[in-house]
C-alpha cells in the first residue's frame, strides 16, 4: 500500500512538473512574440524586410553547411522545409502562417481580445476562410461578447453600488435629522433634511420630517413668546395684591380672554386672577412637554401626550422601513422541504405546505436573505448532503425537518445548521394540535432568528407575533392550498383556488388566505387558462377585501401590482412591485414581474437587472432562466440568453418542448439553423401530428436559405394537419389564425386573409388571434396594419416572448414597433 501511494505520489509531482514547464514555456513564447513585435514596430517595417533577408541568407548558409555534411550529421528537416527551387520564399510565407495561427492560439488563450482580432486579420489575409478561420472567428466573437456582458455586469454593479451608496447616505442623514428634531435642534434638523432633498428632491420621509421640524419650530416660538409675556406681566404687576373671593385682578399672567392660537390648533383658555409666580424654565423634555407644563390644562395633556407617542412611533416606523431598504441581508437561509413518511401520502400538502409558509414568514426579515422554495426543493434532488448543497446553494445556514401527523396531533423534528459544522446550532422537537399550529410556526421562526443573533424591528417583531388564524380548518386548507400552488404540474389553478376558498369561509378574518385566492386569480389570467376579465375583477375584490384588514405582505404588495398590471396601470404596477422587493429582495417571483413591468417602461438595463436577481434568488427554477433569457433577448444579447435557455433547460419539466420553442429561435439568430432543425426533426420524428412543429421547422429552413422546394413541403404538411383538425372543429379561431400564417409564409395572401377574418369574426377578443394577425401582417410587410393589432394585443395582454417572436422580424426595423411595445 505505502509503493503504491508512492507511485502515485511521484506520478502526481510529474504531471505537476510537466505542467509548470508547459506553463512556463507559454509565457516565455508570449514574451518573445510581444518582443518581437515591440522591436518590429520601432524599427519600422525597412528594418523588418531587411532583418529578413539577413535571416533567409542565414537560413540558407545553415541549409548548405547541413548538405555538406553527412547523412547521419544533418539536423531533422523543418516542417514546413521545401526542396524544390525558389522554395525559400513558400518556406518563409509557411512559417509566418504557422506563427501567426501559434500566435492567435496563445492571445485567444489569454483573453486578449484586440491582440487576437489583429492577428486573425493577418492569418485571414494569408489563407483562404476555412473552417479553421471559422472557428478562430468565433471564439474571437465569444471573447469580445463576454468582455461586453463583463462590462455591463460591472456597469450594473457600479451603478448599484452608486444607489447603495446614495440610499446609505439618505439614511445617515435622516437619522440625524430625527436626532436632531428629538434634541430639539431643529436648525440642524432642517439642514440635515435639505441636504437629503439635494439628493432627492422628491423623498417622502425627508418631506414628512421637514413638515414635523418646521411644525415643531414654530410651535417652539410661539411657547418663547407666550412666556416672554409671561414673564413681562409678572413684572409689571409686582407686587400683587392678595386674592379676593368676591373680585378678580385685570392683570394676570394670560389676561382675562381667551387666546386664539391658530398656529398651534387650539386655544389657551383664561385662568383665574390669583398671583402666580413665575415657573422654572424646564429641561429639554420636546416642545409638546414644554406646552403641557405652562398650559396647566386637564385634558389637553392626555392628547398632547398620545400625539407625541404617535409621532415618534411614525418616524420610528419610517426610518425602520428605509433601513431595510438600505442595507443588505446579512445572513444567507435555505429551509429544506420538510420530509414525512412516503407510506403516508395524506401529510404531503402539510409538509410542503409548512415549507412554504415557514419560509414566506422568514422572508420578511431584512437582515435574511432565502433561498426560494422551488429552489430549494430542486437542490434537493440532486446528489450530496444538505450541507453540501447548501454551500453549492452560497448560503450560511440551512434547515433540516420533518413533519408527522396524528389524529390529534402534529410532531415537527427540527435541526439548525451552520454549513461550516456537522453539529446542529439548534434541534428540537415539537408536539402540537392544528390550531395550534400557525403560532408554532412563528415560534420557530422566532427561534432561529434568536440563534442568529439577528436583530428584529419593532415592525419585524409585530410580523411574528401576528397569528394567522384560530381556525384549524382554515389553516388546514391554506397549507393545502400552498402546497397545490407550488406543484403546478400536478394540481390545477382551480383546485387551489378551491383550497383558499375554503379557507377564507371556515375564518373570514384569515388575511393570508384572501390574498393567495387573489393571486390564484391572477395566474389563471397570466397563464391564459381563462383570459376573462372577471379574473382581474375576482383578485382586485380579493386584495381590497384583504388590505380592508391589514394585509401588508410582500405578496399583497405583488397581487396589487399584477392587478394595476394587467389594467394596462404600469406605473402602479411598478410602484407596487418596487415596494415589495423593497422589503424582500429575494423575493424572486416580485423581480420577475418587475423585470417585464421595467421592459414595457422602456427601462431594459433595470430589468436586466431584476433578472439576475430573480436568478440569484431561485437558482434552480426554469422560470428565473427563461425570464433572464427574454430580457437579455429584448436587448439583442443572443449568446447570452442562449446560455440561459440552456441552464433553464436543465429545470423544464419538458426539456422537449422547450427546446422546441424558445431554443430553437435563439439559434436560428445566432445562424446555428443546423442544429435548430436537427431539434424540431427529432421532435417530429417522435410525433408527427403537430402543426406547429412543422410550422417552426418550416421558418428555421426559409431563415436557413434553404431551397423552396424543401421548406415549402414543410409548410404544406403543417396546412394539412390543421386543415384536418378544423374539419372536425370549423370554429376553431386560434387554427384559423395559424392557418393564415401559413398561408402567408406560402405566398398565398389571397387565401391568407380570408382566413384570419373569419377567426377574428368567431373570436374578436382572442389573445392569439390577435398576435398571429399582428405577425401575418408583418411577415407581409404591412407595418400599419400590424402595429394596429399589435397594439390591441398588448392592451389585450403583454406577451413578452410573443414580441420576441421570429415572425415580427420585419416589423422591428420599424421606429413604430418600440412605441407600440412600451408604455
């Protein structure tokens, strides 16, 4: 055994050595090429054609000296060496090629992008475009397109840490401006707060605080006056007279009448004439205290006071909530799903359901950053432990559970983790009934923010000491809605529509569940399983009835965006959804939405941004990827959104399929026709009754430049499958529609028309009918008309990878196009 690990041991060192001496060997050719040309470019291009001729001469000195020797004396021959006559100068072309392609291998592997493109224009000019040309030139074109992306990226990261900056400083500044205004320096304040408007003439917080500052202020003048004629009265009237039962003195401290002050909102009311001495000037208390304590009056201090409580609570609770838009998680979280046992399937919901709420809870925290649930439940299939995923995840803590069921009772096995420790930081184990449950929840929520040592806000705190419900029945059915909602594969939208439902009935003050029926709403809207408008009507009545009782969660925030959204409102819909992640960053679901709501705003380097977050956020969800793919599609980055379909791929639940779409299109602009069609054949070949497999064949073969003979067969077979399908269903308006966009790509426009006018006078209304006659009117190059439905499509519903689509290529070019897809 010991041979053996020597033997392996010597075997490694020799690898290790071979390798240094590759290494070095590169670099001292790098270094003599870099020579080579320094010294080329300073004597100038005379100096280089004589250097080379006193080469050639010393080439062929070398050449006769080795033909006078013997045989078995004479150097091996170069390889590019040519005997014939006249062969010095193929010799020298030979070698210049060979160090020309040596040269661009070696700048092509260190990323040197001007150097390489220089060579390549050398090398080019010297052989015919082969295949190797090919190739050099494009990964010549993949090195300039990642130093692009590596440019933007570090674009997007200074100018976030620009607006971290700005928002710290905002926040530095309020906090003193409400130091000051609590010391009563409210000169200071003032400054404090301009200095923040300098920065952001439109900010809120800092407007509000100036309002209470200069409130504040003049409340504090008018309190110096009143005592300065305080004070002058009670010297004016010294000595006064002893107080008598019968007569009142004219001369007292506030005078016989009433004194109106307007400013301060009520009125002084008299005091008896009796001699008052003059009070000691108070501490530094406020200005409220100060009003209270010269006033002397029964009631008004009460209200005083309770207004003062108000309005530090409202500046506590303000400042609170820019922090937590300010400043960065500081702790990074994965809740593993919750595991049970397989032989009861009953308690599945309960566990996937607990996952989800457990982790939508801890979300609201500011200084957490989680891993999203999908996310998290994907990671889980793949191989290794948890604390192995967990680190591949970046994270720093993870937990692990599971839950079981009784009649009676529900029992939770918890264990903390730290990824850097095999040991738990916290486990417990706890027994409780389903009413009781929704507390519990909160009380482990509490439990591992307590092991962090994370500190919450008077607001976080009020979060988690917030029960959902009372109602087992109601908590029963939300978890089991949650769980529907997280497995869309295997539950409709209807069912868990049904689940919050229930809910919502068995407790009719459950704010959770009025909420997630809203957003059931609107994914049936945004996944076109009913385009209704009584969709949006039934989640708009949801959220008001929800914010009618408190609700304040991220998700609410997000429900109402999508409403505003989907009403074609898309500055509401961006204020909306900017709030929430405002409060929960990882909150992939709400970057998403607010990626597209930045696109339709014409504002594709914000989106670009919220989608790598999404990413970031829920690294193991097809739906991050596809999103990021179409935003940097939007921006005409195709080799980066190709490898983000590619990443997404691996997460479809129908890898088939999504190859077939998306996939397909991003290769065909990136000329790759071959590869495209190799995919939509393969897909045919295993089914062979889809026409619109044919039809996108079909358009790959006529972007390929294919023969017409070829493509046109495709189409033609796409016709006659949907001309099969509507002989069974005549009034299928979505097949009449298609049926015209191939007719179209036919050139038959005399059949095309009839066609689509016929769909749009069995559907008018109809989401695809109206794209497809928007991409039939643009691959005919009728730009008005086009833009026409494009535009009542988009008010219909935005699409986004419907715009990106290759039949609206044509229309692009057109400045109309960008007017008709932003808002």
């Amino acid at each position: 055994m010991t041979s053996e690990n020597r033997s392996n041991q010597k075997e490694t060192e020799r690898k290790k050595l071979l390798e240094e001496i590759r290494r070095k060997a590169e670099e001292a050719e790098l270094k003599r090429i870099e020579e080579e040309e320094q010294k080329a470019s300073f004597e100038g291009s005379g100096l280089a054609v004589e250097e080379r001729k006193k080469e050639a001469k010393v080439e062929v000195r070398q050449s006769e000296q080795e033909k006078e020797k013997p045989d078995s004396e004479r150097a091996p021959m170069p390889r590019w060496h040519v005997s014939a006559a006249g062969s010095e100068t193929a010799s020298a072309k030979e070698q210049n090629i060979l160090q020309l392609r040596e040269r661009l291998a070696i700048a092509l592997d260190r990323r040197k992008v001007d150097k390489a493109s220089q060579l390549f224009t050398e090398l080019s000019a010297l052989i015919p475009d082969t295949l190797e040309l090919e190739n050099f030139r494009g990964r010549i074109k993949n090195l300039q397109e990642e130093e692009q992306q590596s440019k933007t990226r570090g674009d997007a990261a200074e100018r976030r840490a620009q607006r971290e900056a700005k928002r710290k400083k905002i926040s530095e500044l309020l906090s003193t401006a409400t130091t000051f205004y609590e010391q009563e320096k409210y000169e200071k304040g003032i400054a404090s707060v301009e200095e923040v408007l300098s920065f952001d003439q439109g900010n809120e917080e800092a407007l509000e605080l100036r309002g209470k500052i200069e409130n504040a202020r003049r409340l504090a003048n008018q309190i110096e006056e009143e005592e300065a004629k305080r004070k002058a009265g009670a010297t004016a009237i010294a000595p006064l007279p002893e107080p008598s039962v019968s007569k009142q003195a004219t001369g007292d401290v506030w005078g016989g009448a009433p004194i109106a002050h307007g400013d301060i909102g009520y009125d002084i009311p008299p005091q008896q004439t009796v001699p008052v001495e003059p009070p000691e000037q108070p501490l530094v208390k406020g200005v409220i205290d100060k009003s209270t304590g010269k006033l002397r009056t029964l009631g008004k201090p009460v209200v005083i006071a309770l207004a003062v409580v108000a309005v530090i609570a409202a500046a506590y609770f303000t400042f609170d909530h820019l922090r937590k838009a300010v400043f960065p998680p500081k702790y990074t979280f994965v809740v593993f799903p919750a595991t049970f046992d397989a032989s009861n399937g009953s308690i599945e919901y309960l566990a996937g359901g607990l996952t989800e709420e457990l982790t939508s809870r801890l979300a609201t925290l500011s200084d957490l950053c989680l891993i999203a649930p999908i996310s998290a439940r994907s990671s889980r299939g793949s191989s290794g432990r948890d604390s192995q995923i967990a680190r591949s995840l970046g994270v720093g803590y993870y937990l692990q559970w599971s839950v079981t069921r009784t009649s009676e009772t529900v029992t939770l096995q918890l264990r903390f983790l730290d990824t850097l420790s095999s040991t738990p930081i916290w486990e417990s184990s706890i027994k409780t009934s389903m009413r009781e449950l929704p507390a519990v929840v909160l009380e482990i929520c509490r439990a591992l923010v307590d092991q962090m040592q994370i500190s919450l806000s008077l607001q976080e705190e009020a979060g988690l000491r917030r029960i959902p419900t009372r109602e087992a029945e109601a908590y029963d059915a939300y978890l089991e809605g949650r769980f529907m909602l997280s497995h869309p594969h295997r539950y409709t939208l209807q069912r868990a529509t049904e689940a919050f439902e229930r809910s919502t009935r068995s407790d009719s003050l459950f704010v959770d569940a009025y909420v997630a029926a809203g957003w059931c709403h609107l994914l049936a809207f945004d996944t076109e399983v009913d385009l209704s408008s009584a969709r949006i009507n039934l989640a708009a009545m949801k959220i008001r009835h929800a914010l009618r009782l408190g609700a304040s969660t991220p998700e609410a925030l997000r429900v109402r965006a999508m409403v505003e959204q989907f009403q074609s409102e898309y500055d509401k819909a961006l204020n909306y959804l900017e709030q929430a992640v405002s409060i929960v960053p990882d909150d992939a679901e709400s970057q998403r939405r607010l990626s597209v709501v930045y696109l339709v705003k014409n504002r594709s380097d914000d989106a670009l941004i919220a989608a790598l977050d999404a990413v970031s956020a829920d690294p193991y969800n097809v739906a991050s990827y596809t999103n990021l793919a179409l935003v940097q599609q939007y921006r005409g980055n195709y080799n980066a959104a190709l490898q983000s379909y590619e990443i997404g791929m691996r997460y479809a639940s129908d890898s088939d399929e999504y190859q077939s779409g998306y996939y397909a299109d991003i290769l065909v602009y990136l000329q790759q026709h071959d590869r495209a069609a190799e995919i939509l054949n393969d897909r045919i070949a295993r089914s062979r009754r889809n026409y619109m497999d044919y039809y996108r064949l079909g358009r790959i073969y006529s972007a390929a430049g294919k023969p017409l003979q070829q493509w046109g067969a495709v189409f033609v077979r796409a016709k006659e499958l949907l001309e099969n399908m509507l002989d069974k269903n005549p009034d299928d308006a979505v097949g009449l529609s298609y049926l015209a966009l191939i007719y179209t790509r036919l050139g038959r426009y005399n059949e095309a028309l009839p066609s689509n006018t016929r769909a749009q006078l069995i559907a008018p209304d109809n989401l695809d009918v109206l794209y497809n006659t928007a991409r039939m009117y643009a691959l005919r190059r009728e730009n008005e008309e086009a833009l026409e439905y494009l535009r009542k499509a988009i008010e219909r519903k935005y699409r986004l990878a419907t715009l990106l689509d290759m039949d609206f290529y044509n229309l692009r070019a057109n400045p109309g196009f960008l007017q008709a897809i932003t808002r």
